[in-house]
C-alpha cells in the first residue's frame, strides 16, 4: 500500500531517460506563439489579459529598478502554474511534488535577490540583522535569529509547494480507491464519496493555482527589501 501510494511521486523513465525532462518542456508548447495578424485568437487575447494582470499587481508596488524582473516572474507565473495544472490529469506525473525541483527554483532567485541588496543598498540590507535600539545583550542572539530566517527562506518557499501538491494528490489518491471499494457493496456511501472526491478536486485545482501564485509573490516581496 506504501509502494503504491507513493509511486505516482516517482520520476519515471522510458529506455533510461527520466521523462521529467519532458514534463518540464510540454508547459511551454501549449502557449500560443505571437502572429503577424491584426487581432489574435480568444486563447491569445485570455493569455495575454492575464500575463499583464498578474505583472501589474505584483510589480506595482516595487521601484522601476524591480520591474527588470517582471518578464522572469511571469514566466516562472505561468510555468508552475501549467505544471501544477497538468499534473491533476489522469496519469500523468507533476515535477513540482518533487522538492528538488522546487529548491532549484526557489535557491537561485532567493540568492539573486539578496546579492541585489547587496550591491545596490548594502547598508539598508545589513539592517535588517539588527534593529535600531536593540539591546546589547541581545544583539548577537537576534544576528543569529535573523541569518537564520533568512536562510530559511529559500528553503520555505521549496517545502510550501511541495507539501501542498503532495497533500492534495494523496487525498484525491486516497478518496478515489475509497470509490472504487465501496462501489460494489456500498453503492449510495460511494457515490457520496465520489461528490466529495468531486470537490476535492475542484479544491486541488484552487490549490494548484494559488500556490503558483504565492511561490512568485514571496519572491516579489524578497526583492521589493533588497530592491
């Protein structure tokens, strides 16, 4: 039962080659590319209407120096938020369950930001380390706290989406073989079940969406202390 429970996590692999490569690449193969026409296709029009939503929102409260990173969030937007999606259908496998692959996003863009700070306000970032009027004796104990919840940060961000993406395809996992047992002897409390598996999914699928949207977030509010 453990096996099969969490098998469907597992990278698999055709002749040796692990086929996260290509779940990583389809995302990026269904967006509509630009023409040359005068008015574009409904998908084209709803892809371009959110992009720029979703830019103008996060970005509005940085300075013009942040708005440099606004075509690589919305990218980072739209391509966790085709993975999340693809990976609620049917035999088919999601690459951010796996925490290596959200730490390999989340590691770099963190550590982006605070050379950001680095370089351009070091004193402003240093500052954070220690509050104006700290006591004395408290000084080296809130320097360890706060290098602390930085580099935790990072790590935060990577573990949020996993855990979440794993909980809710567990669940679904988990209701739905509670349907097919209780179908044949139990038929009424499998069909209640099947309307809560039903719900469950639509759940799953907010929760596929809206974590997308938190992991770019939380890196716009990283940038907008170092920016």
């Amino acid at each position: 039962m453990t096996l099969s429970l969490f098998s469907q996590f597992s990278s698999p692999s055709l002749l040796g080659i692990p086929l996260i490569i290509a779940a990583l690449t389809l995302p990026w193969l269904l967006f509509s590319l630009p023409s040359g026409r005068w008015l574009n296709s409904r998908m084209t029009t709803l892809h371009e209407w959110f992009i720029t939503r979703f830019t103008n929102q996060l970005f509005l409260p940085l300075s013009i120096n942040g708005h440099k990173w606004a075509p690589l969030f919305a990218s980072l937007m739209v391509f966790l938020f085709s993975i999340n999606m693809l990976g609620l259908l049917p035999y088919t496998f999601t690459p951010t369950t796996q925490l290596s692959l959200n730490l390999a996003l989340a590691i770099p863009l963190w550590l982006a930001t605070v050379l950001i700070g680095l370089r351009n306000q070091p004193t402003h970032t240093f500052g954070h380390f220690l509050p104006e009027g700290t006591p004395t004796l408290l000084i080296p104990v809130l320097i360890i706290i706060e290098n602390i919840s930085l580099i935790i940060r990072p790590i935060a961000l990577g573990v949020r989406l996993t855990a979440n993406l794993t909980a809710g395809h567990l669940l679904i996992h988990l209701v739905s073989s509670a349907v097919f047992t209780l179908l044949p002897s139990m038929t009424t409390v499998a069909l209640l079940t099947a309307i809560l598996l039903f719900l469950l999914t639509l759940l799953e699928v907010a929760v596929a969406m809206i974590q997308a949207y938190v992991f770019v977030l939380l890196l716009s509010l990283y940038l907008q202390e170092n920016c």
